[in-house]
C-alpha cells in the first residue's frame, strides 16, 4: 500500500514544463555554445564518428545528423538524392532504404572516382556514377537522370566528397541548381578548419559555404539552423534550404 501511495503522490505530482528554444537562440549563449562545441570536437577527435556501418559497410557520419536526414526525408518525400562521395555504399543504402521504410518512391545517385561496392547499387534504386563530381560528363548524366525521374518531385543534394574549399564550392554552384525550392543542398563536414574541429585542415566547407552565399547563392539559400537541434552535428551552417519564390509564398 506504501509504495502504491507514493505512485500514486508521483502520478499527480506537476510536471515540469520544456520550453523548446530555437537552435540559434541557444547558440547566441556563448557559454553554451562554447559547451557545443567543446563536445562536437570531443566527438569528432575521439575516434567514434567512423564506428557506424549500414548493411555491413563502414559509414563516416554523425547519428543526429542521420536522424536530420531522416526528419528532411519525411518533411519532403525526395524523388532524387544526389549524394557525392560514395565511399563503401553506406550513406546511399542509408538513404535509398529508409525512403523504402517510408514508402517514398526515390532514387539515390552517388557520385565518387572509387567506389567501393560490396553489393550491386542498382537492386536498391542506386545509380553509382563513377567519376569526378565536376566533370562535365558526370554533370551531364546527372542532369538526364533527374529529368528522367524527378517527376516534379523534390530533389535533395548533399555534398560529401572532396573537403576543399575550392572543390566544395564547384559542387554548390553546379549541384545547387538541381535543388527544388523547400528543398535542401546539405553541406557536410563544415566543422573542419576549427568549425570546431581539425584546426590544420585549411580553407574547407564552411568557407565554401560562406563563398556561395557572399557570391550570390544568398538570393536562393539560407542557412537553417533548425536542422541542428540535436546540438551534435558534423555540419554547423551547412544545411542551406532553397528559398521559395515570392509568388508560390503569395499563392
């Protein structure tokens, strides 16, 4: 009877209330954001970021910002993905698979000079494209297949392959125009060259990114900030969504 009175006491006893800040609010605390970043870089540099793995291939991402991923695919029902840096396979069997769970009809292209297969792309929807993501001929296959298959649905972009910021910025001016507006072109590893993490990296996406907006890109993208309120991210500012047109807003 004692312990089922103290449950009973529990039960009715008045929830705190979680007020939900945006991202940006808490990172205007410098003490938090310092906290943040303290932590990110912890994570990055401890040697865990590389331990994930998808139908047995190695997968270099962070879990939150996985999980970001999985809420813009939700959001968007993507019919194209384009992924560039391929690796092991891992990110784009990721991709094409949870866009099966959620019953989206998409395709993933993932663009990379070496991919390494352990499984033939094509079962799962995957056009592998090898190759440099900059090259015309690549550009070109890409820009066929979306017309072929986007059917006017939304087309996501995310850029991993190449970190300098030379070649990062190549890839949002080629790849940004395949982005549909609402939608996103994600830029990873932003964090490197001290953003908080790899100090020694150099000039790499977070500058690419900050070259694309100041170049032009800000008049079509912003940065949204929202997609890192796990606070654990690999890609600080690289989430840029495509604005809409004055007239869709209006209609």
């Amino acid at each position: 009877m004692k312990h089922f009175i103290k449950r009973v006491v529990n039960f009715l006893r008045p929830r705190p209330q979680y007020i939900k800040l945006p991202v940006e609010e808490i990172l205007c605390n410098s003490s938090v954001k310092g906290t943040v970043d303290k932590f990110n870089n912890f994570y990055y540099t401890s040697g865990n970021s590389g331990n994930l793995n998808w139908r047995g291939a190695e997968m270099i991402k962070n879990p939150c910002d996985l999980w970001s991923f999985i809420d813009i695919f939700q959001e968007l029902k993507p019919s194209i993905i384009i992924e560039t840096g391929t690796h092991h396979g891992a990110s784009a069997m990721f991709y094409a698979d949870i866009c099966k769970v959620l019953n989206i009809d998409c395709r993933v292209i993932t663009i990379d000079i070496n991919p390494k297969w352990s499984i033939d792309p094509k079962s799962l929807n995957i056009l592998s494209i090898k190759g440099m993501s900059t090259n015309n001929s690549v550009v070109n296959e890409v820009k066929a297949y979306v017309e072929r298959y986007a059917n006017s649905g939304n087309v996501i972009v995310l850029l991993d392959s190449d970190h300098s910021r030379e070649n990062v910025l190549r890839e949002l001016s080629i790849y940004s125009q395949f982005v549909t507006e609402g939608s996103y072109a994600i830029v990873e590893d932003t964090n490197v060259n001290g953003h908080p993490s790899f100090p020694a990296h150099g000039p790499g996406p977070w500058e690419a990114v900050d070259d694309f907006l100041d170049g032009g890109g800000s008049t079509c993208f912003e940065v949204d900030r929202s997609r890192e309120r796990f606070l654990l991210t690999f890609n600080p500012r690289g989430y840029l969504r495509k604005k809409k047109s004055i007239s869709k807003i209006r209609s």
